[in-house]
C-alpha cells in the first residue's frame, strides 16, 4: 500500500506491505540505514526517530500508519558538516564506544530537552506538578529507554548535560 | 507477522462496525505489535483508530475529567490539571515503560495490555491465555512475577499496567462505544473480570466495543501517591505498586483508596483494608493491622512469596507517607 511520508523535510512514498515497519521502512526502502534495529521490540531504542517532533520506537509502529507524518532520523539532525549541539557533545565526551546505539541516543535526547523545555516531569522529579531540574538523575530516568551495551552512559550523561546547559543559558 | 489487511477508520462507528466483523484495532501499537511480531497475537484485519477525534482532555459538567481513549499516556502525565488534582496517576504514567513508549502508548490501550508472563510470550509453551485449554506451564514454573491474588488453577498471570492501578484508587470510570452506537460507562472495578476458567477472557468487552474515553470523578483531595519497587530502577514492570490516595481530617483518616500493582490479574482494590482505615488515626499498629487484612488473601506460587513482605512494607511506607503531619 502507499504511504507518504516527509521524511527529513523531503517528501517520500512508499509502497510496502503494511506489516512493515517504520524502522524498516527507513532502512530497506529510503536507505538511511542511521536509525538502527536492535531489539526490534521497543525495549532498547536504538530505532529511536522523531515523529512530528516526538521520540517514538520506529520499530513498533507501522509505517501505513505515519500517512502525512513528519520524520526525522538521524540523517536529518545532521551530518558529518553540520553537526548538532548534541552529536557534537557526543564526540567531545566520548559518549559511546562501539556506536551502535548512538544515533538512537541522540534522537532520544533531541527530543528529551524539547520535553523538559515543556516542563514535563519525570518518575525522577519529586513533584510532578513542579518544574523538573537537570539532574543527572532526571537526565538517567529520561533516557532509561535506550540502552548502550558498551555502557556509555556516564560519558552519554555529561554529553546531554552539557548541551541542556547550554539551551538553559541562550 | 503473519499478513493482516490494514485499513484506517474515520469514526468510532466505523470503527466498531470492523471490530464486530472481528478486526482488530491498534492505536499506539506498542504492545500489539510486540506480540504480533511474535505471533502471540494473529489478527487477520488491523483497523487504524489512533486518528479519531478521542485525544482530548477536558472537564466533565460535575468537576471530573474526561480523558479521550486517544490521549497518548505521555500527553496525560504532563497534563496540567493531571499534575495538579490527580498526581497519583501522573506518577504512575511516568513510573512506565520509557519516553518513546508513553509517546505512542495510547489511555485506552494501555487499559487493554497483556500480561508480560514469559509463558504467554513462549509460544512454545502451554498457555490458557494464548491457547485456552491448553494449560499453564507457569504454574509450578518461574514465578517470580506472577500474582498472589486473584489468580486461579489455569492462570496466575499479572496484569502489567502502572495507569491502570492509579485509575482504580481514583475511582475512574471506562466509556465504551459499542457496534450500532450505544456508549455505556462502566467502574474500572467492573471493566476487568478475573480468570477462573477462562484466562483468555480479560475485560467486559464484546466484539467491537470500542474504549472511547476514561472518566475521573472530581478530585478527592487529600494526598496521593504511587510507589513502584521493581528489579530496576527504571523502565521495569512493578513486582508490587500501591497507589493511594488519603484525606486525614482533625487527625484521623477521613478517606483512603488504595490499589495495588504486579500482584493480581487486575489492579487489585481491598475495601476491607479501606474501611479498616476510616476515621482512625494514624499509627503504626494500625497499619500494620491494615497489611494484615491485605495479605489475608494473598496466596503466594513457589517463587514470589516475598511479594507478600514487599507489599506489606511498601504499603505500610505509603501510608506513613500520606499520613506524615509533617510533610
């Protein structure tokens, strides 16, 4: 069946059977092969893309099901030239080791600031009808789904922490 | 998967009319397609609602809430007046799953989860929820996680859902749209039916009924809260939760709902254990008398008897913690 989808502000279609997946879709029918297939089923986020803003698993969505959406993978938060805040702080941090999680982690974590700039809470703030603070502890809760085996995560914590740090001041 | 026809519904009684007809609905999708990639659920027709006009929250005309069936579980927990007059279930919302999951995860969907019982996923296995009548390999299995009430000789699974549990200690209420278009409203302690004989059967439901929106009666006051104690400290399914919420007056309890998490078939509710509370005062004693008529009933599988003490002491914390003059 036919779907149109905008993917990294480029419009696509594309005619598959509906049982694939929106992480599958990306992959085997547009090439961006960023957004990487882990667990394929929704427990590790390395499919981790934004759907009209929203960090969602693409690996348990159907791609039928996204007629209209806006996508963004990895491709589309930036490249080798133009590098975002946070794939920059990745590096200087050394936020990963084999990288195989990485781009899901830094979907996750596009989207995560955008969430705390909204003022959602999380299990880690005291009281959800308070404004939650950058914490390590909210910085941990907010990414618990997405896992790294090489376990990056203090090196993944400061990385984020940095650029919150830095959306907090500008 | 195996091969299903997929096709999108433009309102609920379209909808309902395909479910009737025997096709399945998926809105988040977040637990659906975990099981049908996993074969455990088969459907032959897939009917997309995650588009109608159900995603709102608002007032009800007596000071309640209506949240529509659509509201993604990551809307509802950030909601405003959520946070502010029913925050047990906006902890309980965020005490689950993960991020992307409470993006996708939709209030009726969540409500209509499956239980996590590795034998139900093993569809190698016996299962009387996946394959009635073809037994139970968890019982006298691994049972770590499976229920100390209300479970029964075919079935000891627990029902997984975090929103659940605060829904049922705030009194909430399920619509339903049912084929042909009548909308009935049933209590959430009337939504689920335990297993018995018959652990494939979870909920009330008939074929095509449609969960339009959930209902909360006007805040109750009082503090509430929910505690979850679970392997890990994140992205976990609860071993126990509680969730409360109590009102003390001059000293003594004037209310107190309590329901409890990971350790029936439904979130569990004791009135007994309720009652025992009303118009007392505080203490210890009183607690621990209060754990005494909860744990009652409870009837532990080889490997999970420590829920019991679990339990006790996390309800015992949440009930100092509401009742705390000094917070």
């Amino acid at each position: 069946m036919n779907t149109d989808l905008m993917v990294n502000g480029q419009a696509q279609r594309l005619d598959a059977d509906p049982r694939t997946t929106l992480l599958d879709a990306l992959r085997n029918y547009l090439h961006l092969m960023g957004t990487k297939k882990g667990c394929d089923h929704g427990q590790c986020g390395a499919c981790t893309v934004l759907v009209n803003g929203r960090r969602i698993n693409s690996c348990l969505t159907l791609a039928c099901m996204h007629d209209g959406d806006e996508i963004v993978t990895i491709e589309g938060i930036g490249g080798p030239d133009d590098l975002s805040a946070l794939q920059q702080a990745f590096i200087a941090h050394d936020g990963f080791q084999c990288g195989y999680c990485t781009p899901g982690q830094i979907c996750s974590a596009t989207a995560m600031l955008d969430e705390i700039a909204a003022g959602w809470a999380s299990h880690a703030t005291k009281n959800v009808a308070s404004l939650p603070g950058l914490t390590v502890e909210e910085i941990s809760e907010r990414m618990s789904g997405n896992l790294c085996r090489c376990s990056a995560y203090p090196n993944i914590i400061d990385a984020i922490l940095e650029v919150a740090a830095g959306k907090e001041q500008s | 998967m195996t091969p299903f026809a997929y096709s999108r519904a433009a309102t609920p009684s379209e909808a309902t009319g395909l479910g009737r007809d025997g096709a399945s609905f998926i809105a988040g999708g977040t637990n659906l397609l975990d099981l049908m990639k996993l074969e455990i659920i088969t459907p032959d027709r897939l009917v997309d609602i995650s588009r109608l006009d159900l995603a709102a929250i608002s007032e009800t005309p007596e000071g309640g809430l209506r949240i529509g069936a659509m509201v993604r579980n990551s809307d509802l927990a950030a909601d405003r007046k959520v946070c502010d007059s029913y925050p047990v279930l906006a902890e309980a919302l965020l005490a689950g799953a993960s991020a992307q999951l409470r993006n996708k995860a939709t209030t009726g969907g969540n409500l209509l989860q499956r239980t996590r019982c590795y034998y139900f996923y093993d569809t190698a296995m016996p299962c009387n929820k996946r394959a009635p009548g073809s037994g139970c390999q968890a019982i006298g299995g691994a049972t770590r996680l499976h229920a100390i009430f209300g479970a029964s000789v075919h079935c000891i699974a627990t029902h997984p859902s975090d929103m659940a549990v605060a829904l049922r200690a705030l009194d909430a209420e399920v619509e339903v749209e049912a084929p042909e278009g009548a909308i009935r409203r049933l209590p959430l302690s009337q939504f689920y039916v335990l297993p018995g004989d018959t652990p494939h059967i979870e909920t009330v439901l008939a074929p095509g009924d449609l969960i339009t929106a959930v209902i909360l009666p006007p805040p109750q006051g009082g503090r509430q809260t929910y505690r979850k104690v679970r392997d890990r400290a994140s992205y976990a399914f609860a071993l126990v939760s509680v969730a409360g919420v109590v009102a003390l007056k001059e000293g003594r309890i004037a209310h107190a709902s309590l329901a409890f998490g990971g350790v029936a078939p439904q979130p569990w509710r004791n009135e007994t254990v309720e009652s025992m509370l009303h118009d007392r005062q505080p203490s210890a004693g009183l607690f621990a008398q209060a754990a005494d008529a909860l744990l009652a009933d409870a009837r532990p599988q080889k490997d999970n008897a420590f829920k019991i003490s679990l339990l006790r002491r996390t309800l015992i914390a949440v009930l100092n913690e509401l009742t705390d003059a000094d917070q």
